[in-house]
C-alpha cells in the first residue's frame, strides 16, 4: 500500500509539471523573458534558501568539464527524513522546462512548508536533494540566445579550440555508466553523442559520487520536448528483480504514476514500463567496478 504521503508527492510534483505546461503557444526562442538565465542562476537559488535558512542548504557537488561552471544542489528537508528523493531538471540544455518544475517545487517547500499542511507531511518522511541543471554549458548557450538545440555539453569533441554550435559536446544522459555500453556509437558531432568512455563527462562523475555518498530511494530526471513532438509519457527505470529493495520501491513508484495519469487528463498513454528489466546476476555492475576494470 502506498504511503499517503508518496501519494501528496506524486500529485503536487505533477501538478507542477502540468502549470509549467499549460498554456504554450509554440516554441518561442530566444526564450520569453521569464525563463531563468544561466546568469542569475545562483541568485535564485539565494532567494530558496533565504525562504527558510533552516530548512534549505545550498551545496555544489562539482563543476562542469569544458567552462568550470558550478553543480548546484539543494538540500531540502530535515537529515533524518526516511527517504531521500533526488530530482534533477535537466540534462539537456534545451529542455527549459524541467528547470523550471523543480525549481518552483524547491521555493513551494521551502516556502510552504509552515503553513501548509500538506507540504509540511511531504517533509515528515522526504528529504529532497534538488539540481536544477546538471549541465549548465548547455543552459548557458540556450538561455544567451546563441542556440536553441544545444542538448549537449561544450565539451569541444572536435578539439578546434573553440565551441562549435551545433557539434560539439557529448550528451549527458547518454554517459552513464549504465547501459553505456548499449547506446550506439554515433560520431561526435551527433546530438547523442555518448561520449569516449563511460562517466567521461565531471558533471556525470559528481553526480555518481553523489549517489554513492548519498544512496537515493526515487530519482526522478525531468526531460521535455524542445520540439513539442513527443508524447506526454513517464518512463519507469529498469528494475532488478532480485534486489528486494528496488521491487518494493517499484511497485510503489508505480503506484505513483497511477496516481498521477487519474489526476489529469491525458492524449495517450501517460505511462509505460520498461523495455529493459534485468537479473540480479546480469545486472550492470556498480560504477566503481567498472572505472578500476
Ligand atoms: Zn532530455
């Protein structure tokens, strides 16, 4: 049975993401004046934490490869909460979107979380670690104007000594070491790009390190749709079903999700289940293995 408060987490999360979309007229770029700019990025995060300076603390877990930026992460809740949840709102640069959602989400706890009941009961049992983009090269070029499709790092992958737009940079999401084996080998100008060996890419290094430092009961990793093609749909994870502790965590994620497709119309199918479940005896081994083999 889910926890009525995974419940409250599920539907105010989705209720974020739905006001965020709501209402679009169609790409529009360079983007509308209300969308965060790279440059103002930390000042915003200043404003979280002002909200409640005993709820909220701001930490940086690395910085990007090519121009030194920094990780941002918010830390919000209390440090004994049972469960922590990592939400991270974008990968892809131009995915404007996520940064958003959990942007706003992260000023609704901090915010919210003395007088309305509801959020001060999300943070009974979560803790909420919050990185608005884990990479900010490629915000930085989406939110000066100077492109609008640059889903990638600026890693220079064509080693000219200069950022070459669109091209350069490896994709993020592609350079887990999960699964990297998996993912096609593309050539280095293609926008995914994977990059030339697994955890390449320092921001994917500090978020590993994170995780293993910080072990995370749900990740949730917004992206959207630059072009507006793509269905409204959630993607499960891959599951082990020999470990115990990510069926349980599974069945109530799914519990989530069902939630949250009751809540709100839909055009299709708002959910779907892997295509990729695993054996314990199969499954990819941990990050640290790998970088010692
Ligand atoms: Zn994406």
């Amino acid at each position: 049975m889910l926890p009525r408060s995974c419940c409250r987490l599920g539907l105010l999360l989705f209720a974020l993401l739905a006001s965020t979309c709501a209402g679009t007229r169609g790409n529009v770029y360079p983007l509308d004046g209300a969308y965060l700019r790279s440059g103002s990025m930390f000042t915003r995060l200043q404003k979280i934490m002002d909200l409640n300076p005993a709820l909220v603390r701001l930490n940086i877990i690395g910085f990007s490869g090519s121009e030194n930026l920094p990780l941002y992460c918010l830390d919000i809740g209390r440090p004994g909460a049972a469960r922590n949840v990592l939400l991270i709102g974008q990968h892809h640069g131009d995915e404007v979107l996520g940064l958003e959602v959990v942007l706003e989400w992260a000023e609704k706890l901090a915010g919210s979380s003395r007088e309305d009941k509801k959020i001060a009961a999300v943070l009974d049992s979560f803790r909420f670690w919050i990185v608005p983009t884990l990479n900010p090269e490629g915000h930085r070029v989406v939110s000066a104007g100077l492109s609008s499709s640059q889903r990638k790092n600026n890693r220079d992958t064509n080693a000219n000594g200069k950022l070459d737009l669109p091209g350069d940079g490896v994709d993020l999401n592609r350079n887990y070491p999960v699964f990297w084996d998996e993912f096609a080998e593309l050539p280095p100008q293609h926008q995914n790009y994977k990059g030339s060996e697994p955890a390449s890419e320092k921001e994917i290094l500090a978020i590993t390190l994170l995780a293993q430092k910080q072990p995370f009961d749900y990740a949730i990793f917004y992206h959207s749709s630059p072009s507006g093609a793509l269905s409204e749909k959630i993607f499960l994870p891959a599951l082990d079903r020999g470990n115990a502790r990510q069926v349980k965590a599974y069945a109530e994620l799914e519990d989530i999700c069902a939630a949250n497709t009751r809540s709100a119309p839909r055009r299709g199918p708002a959910w779907e289940r892997p295509a990729t479940t695993f054996s314990t005896s199969t499954a990819p081994k941990p990050f640290w293995w790998r970088s010692a083999g």
